[in-house]
C-alpha cells in the first residue's frame, strides 16, 4: 500500500489526457486528492480485493463512488489508446477505463474508489464473470466502503459497460450501504445481448475474452468462466447463460440508467430492458445518440449523474423528483438531434404501424394481394434485398422494430439474416448516425436472426418486440416456407416529410452495423423472401404521435 499523498493541482492541469480534437478544459480547478493505492479489503470468502481510494483532502465524511471490474484499475487512459480516437475526451491521469474520473467527483466532495475484481489485477480469489465469487466480493467492498471513518455511510456505484452490467448483479443482493446506482451502457443477458444475436454467433466475446478478460488475470487465479470457449460448448440457452442474467426485479435502489441508440449488437438492447425491468421506485432513463465514452465523460452528463448522486448520496433536494423519467435524443443525423422527455420506456402512446414489402422493392401501408418471391445470393456481400418507404408527413420512430418476413432456404438448412434499417434525405443520399462504438457512417438500426432459432416466446413477445426462446434448433426442409419475426434493436430517429426509410436485408453483415463482426457457417445457395397474398411480410414500426 503506497502512503497518502496529495494531487498536485497544477501538475494535474498540465497532465490531463487529452484527444488530439478535446475541447476547454473545466474553468475551475481540481480538488487535491489523498490518494492510497492497493487498499486491501478482506471478503467473507477470506481472499482480498485491492482497491485504489481517491478522497478529498480535507476532514469530513464524504459520500462513496464506487466502480469494480476487470480490465485493471491501474489500466489508465494513456494505455486505452483506442478510447480517445473516439471523440472529444477529457479525463485525468486517475481515470480508469470506463469508470469514473476522480479529479471531477472528489473536487465535489466524494470520496471515488477503483476496485479490481476477484482474480483480476491485484485482487485475490478466482476469476467468475458475473458469477457469485465476484459478486459476493464486491457486495463486501461497498459495506467495508460505507463503514470507514471517511465514508458518510451512503456508497453508489458507476460505471460503463462491465462496470455498468455487474451493478444490476450487486444491487440484486441488496447491500446495506448501498444506496443508489448509473450503470451505463449495461447489457442483462449476455446470451442474447452478445454472444448470439437472433442466434448468429458474434467474434465480440472471442475478442472481448482475449484481448480484455485474460490480460488482467491475477497472477494464479482461475477463470471459471470462458465465454469464448461457452459459444461452442453451450449454443443454446442454457443454465449457463441463465445463471448469467440478473434478477432485476430486486433491485430497489433509486436508479439513473444511461443508454445509447448506436451500441446495437452490445448495450442498446439489454439496458433498455434493465431500466423497464428494475423494482427501483425512483429510475430514470436518458438514451442519446452519440458516441458513448465521449458522452459518459462529457460535462452535460456529468452534471446529471451528480445531481443524482447529490439526492441520494448526499440527502441534498437537487429536485429530482421534478426531473421526467425518460430523457432522449431523437436523431436527424450523426450528432443532429433534438432532446425529448417522456414519462415511461417504451414510449407512452407508441403506435405499431404495418408496411408491408412489395415485389418492387417498396414498403406500402397495405400489402399487395398477389405473392412473390424474391431471392439474393446468401454468401455474396453485395447481394441483397432492398424496400424503401417516403413519408409524407413528418414521423418519429422510436422504439423497437418487428421485421415479420416469409423465408425459405434453397440450397441449405438454415439461414443468417442480417436486416438495417437507414435514413435517406429528400435527393435520396444516405443520413448516417453514430454507430457501434465510434463510427461516424452508422444505419439506423440492425437486426439478426439465425432462422432455426426462430422459436418465439409468446409470452414475453410483442407486436413490436419479438423475444426468442434459444431453446432448441428447428432446421429448415427443403422447400419450406416459415414466417419470422425479427427484433431490429431499438433506435429513435425522425423523418421528415419527403426523406425516406430504407430496409435492408442480406445474408451477411451490413456495412452500417459498425464493423460487427459474425461467425456465419450456415449459409448456402438463394435466400428466398416471400411477399404479398398469403404471406404478407412487413416491417413494424414504433410510431410517435406528433
């Protein structure tokens, strides 16, 4: 454990990591800091967590900031290169990837703690993604934090990502000291909302397990948990995958949920879902359409996260409960959009508006009463199916869409579909948005299906959002014609009179979708889309009254 020492402020000016394009630093300047590296905090299990403590250098019982993962609390900025290609960001030298940048939060009298996951970076135990071992530890970590002579008794937890996921799993288990939550960007089922999408196998957590989780394994820890190795080993789901999904519904601390439309394929879904699903009486949702760390660590959402924390760290009225529920940016056009309020997610008074995909490539408000088959080429990149649709009154579509379309195999027994949705301005040139993680030429939304998992769970499955079960393989019989009902991730975009809506639909990955990458081995021969008499496809969309 290295000894307390203040920050020099003027150093720290000096030093902060700054993007080649960031903006003014702060007006005011940076609280000094006691710091204490390696904190080691012994858990019911008897192994230790190391925990780096940044505090206000002065006397008095401050609130706690807490972030637990395993990248390596020590993995500052400077080595996540990658970070600062991704927009406009300011942190200090202290600011772990993805949690919170001390310099801000103790220059307003909190008290910010970085801890290293059970197995990873310094911290004791064996490595269990999600699993007891780390959460059982980190509950442990945030009632030593609300007990120490420091600590006002009252701990929330922040973080994006891993450090936003791991809270809904923490705060399932009702720790005493804690009392408040902003996961960020905080997918719940690692099966659907990673590993498979619609069933294809995604290479994010070959890579994610690589280049991330086994890094920062502490020296002779154990991984329990290889999600990399679990894409061959358990395809279906399993109790694997189920032991990896949280029980939101006992969570009951006030909430602040942070999403974002353009991380389809990783967060989008599953923190919308957390944010409908947790118990918490007081939760608020803000969704917005930039590029996310930039957003995280910008001053706007700085500003909000504290006035959250002040109300339920700090017992200061910063008047939230005058602050509307869902906080959300409607898209025009990369960084283009306007900001709504709304009392609940999905959006009240959503409507699900049918168009229906036409022979000559069309999305018409009825469908056509003689079929057709049209077919593309399932291996061949620039083989695809493409319907477009031209408001003609100004339309808001927020919220998750249903693609319901009639398939059929020539040539194979199953199929990957890949489906976008984009926006076209009134010459009919592409409007990109902000996509998955930094890029800049983004579609609307994406969507995937592998269609023998197209088994629905009726139960949970609505007009607009369709759940599946992932339970059992149904494989396609030759000449078989089947209707499936694809989830295309949920987005907010507006189209204005005279702009169109195109819908994609190909059997590899689009281009838009950000450079998700996908392991397809099932595709073979003609994909063959059945529209209009007896099998109607259509796409249905979330509509916003004006």
């Amino acid at each position: 454990m290295t000894p307390l020492r203040p920050s020099l402020t003027a150093v720290l000016l000096a030093g902060l990591l700054i993007a080649p394009n960031a903006g003014a630093q702060p007006d005011e300047p940076q609280a000094d800091m006691l710091i204490e590296n390696d904190v080691l905090v012994t858990t019911r299990a008897g192994f230790e967590i190391a925990v780096n403590v940044y505090r206000p250098n002065k006397t008095g019982q401050f609130p706690v900031i807490l972030s637990m993962g395993p990248y390596g609390k020590d993995d500052l900025p400077a080595e996540y290169g990658g970070l600062f290609d991704s927009g406009q960001i300011i942190v200090s030298e202290y600011a772990a990837f993805e949690t919170p940048d001390p310099e801000y939060w103790v220059h307003y009298d909190y008290v910010v703690i970085a801890a290293d996951s059970a197995g990873s970076g310094n911290s004791g135990g064996d490595h269990e993604l999600f699993g007891p071992i780390e959460m059982e530890a980190f509950y442990d970590v945030i009632e030593w934090a609300g007990v120490q002579p420091w600590s006002n008794g009252n701990v929330g937890l922040n973080g994006e990502s891993y450090f936003g996921v791991s809270q809904w799993f923490v705060a399932a288990l009702k720790p005493p000291h804690l009392k408040a939550i902003v996961p960020g960007e905080a997918l719940i089922d690692v099966y659907r909302d990673a590993a498979r999408h619609g069933g294809i196998p995604s290479d994010f957590t070959i890579a994610w397990m690589t280049y991330r989780i086994r890094p920062a394994l502490a020296p002779g820890a154990q991984l329990r948990r290889d999600l990399a190795a679990a894409l061959d080993e358990h395809p279906l789901i399993d109790d694997y995958w189920s032991s990896m999904v949280p029980d939101l519904s006992a969570i009951d601390v006030p909430a602040y949920v942070i999403a974002s439309w353009p991380d389809h394929g990783l967060h989008t879904r599953g923190t919308l879902i957390g944010y409908e699903q947790i118990g918490s009486e007081n939760k608020w949702l803000e969704i917005h359409g930039r590029k996310k760390w930039e957003y995280y660590y910008s001053r706007d959402s700085l500003e909000r996260q504290r006035r959250f924390f002040d109300q339920y760290l700090k017992d200061n009225d910063r008047g939230m409960a005058s602050v509307p529920a869902v906080r959300y940016e409607r898209r025009n056009a990369f960084y283009d959009g306007e900001i709504r309020f709304a009392d609940d997610w999905p959006l009240p008074g959503t409507e699900a508006h049918s168009l229906f995909l036409t022979p000559d490539g069309g999305l018409a408000d009825e469908s056509l009463p003689d079929a057709a088959a049209l077919r593309y080429d399932a291996e061949d990149a620039s083989a695809q199916l493409r319907f477009s649709h031209r408001f003609t009154a100004d339309t808001e579509i927020t919220g998750t869409a249903n693609l319901r379309v009639w398939v059929e195999a020539a040539g194979a027994d199953d199929m990957d579909l890949y489906v976008g949705l984009s926006k076209l301005d009134r010459d009919g040139n592409e409007v990109f948005m902000a996509g998955y993680n930094d890029v800049e030429d983004g579609h609307v939304a994406s969507g995937w299906l592998r269609v023998s998992h197209r088994e629905l769970d009726t139960d949970r499955s609505t007009e607009l959002h369709p759940f599946l079960h992932h339970r059992r393989v149904l494989p396609l019989t030759p000449s078989e014609r089947v209707e499936v009902q694809i989830e295309i991730l949920p987005s907010s975009t507006m189209f204005r009179a005279g702009e169109s809506l195109v819908l994609r639909l190909q059997g590899t990955e689009l281009p838009g979708a950000g450079g998700i990458t996908h392991i397809n081995g099932v595709n073979a021969g003609d994909h063959i889309v059945h529209v209009g008499g007896a099998m109607p496809s259509r796409l249905i969309l979330p509509v916003i009254p004006q």
